[in-house]
C-alpha cells in the first residue's frame, strides 16, 4: 500500500431540463467520490480542471477545494459531491488532477483520468 494515493472515480449525468440545445447550451452534472487509498491522512487543497469541448476548445478551471470544502480524509475515507459544467457542443471531456496536502506535510496530486460529457444518442 503507497503513502499517498487518493483514487477519483466519476459518473456523468446529461441535465436535459436545464438544457436549451436551440441556444447550443448542454448542461452536465458530474458526481465524484475521492478515497483515499493511502496509508497517510491528507486533505483537499485545490482542483485543477481541462474541459474541452466536442470542437477541441479547451477551458482550465483552478480554484481552492472542491464545492467550498476541504474534505480531510484519514486512509480509507472517501468523500462525495455533485458538481457541472456547461458545454457548446453534444459531447466534450474533462480531466484534472485534486492537490492534497498530507499530515505529514507532503503535497501530492491525484490524477482525475479523462470522461467524456456526452448528450444520450448523439454519440456513434
């Protein structure tokens, strides 16, 4: 077992109600459970997002915590939350990485692997 290893996993949601693809607004929710697989305690410090859209534009997005918390997790804890993101385009993607910051003092990344946003049935 590593020191430090904090596992993302995510599931994505096409929010049709708030949608408006007349106006080409896709509106996605996305839920996210971290654990922390690790042996060391650690907590959230910041998030670093790349959106990028069904024509390859690419948005960063940075910024402390993850919805206005600081999830703390002791070796085996895991933390959820709901967030979303607004798309042009039928299908998109996101990746990123959470900054934590160990009890021990060591600052390391867990990687947040590449998912596609997509509208159901647009994708072939």
């Amino acid at each position: 077992m590593q020191k430090y290893d904090v596992a993302v996993s995510v599931r994505t949601e096409y929010l049709a109600s708030q949608s408006t693809p007349n106006e080409s607004r896709y509106v996605f929710a996305y839920h996210i459970s971290i654990t922390n697989c690790g042996t060391e305690p650690a907590k959230l410090q910041t998030r670093h997002w790349i959106i990028t859209n069904g024509n390859e534009q690419v948005q960063e997005v940075k910024g402390s915590g993850v919805i206005g918390e600081y999830p703390h997790l002791a070796p085996g804890e895991s933390f959820h939350y709901t967030s979303g993101t607004v798309m042009d385009t039928v299908v998109g993607s996101m990746q990123g990485s959470y900054q934590f910051l160990a009890d021990d003092g060591t600052e390391f990344d867990a990687p947040i692997r590449p998912f596609t946003l997509s509208v159901p049935n647009q994708v072939h």
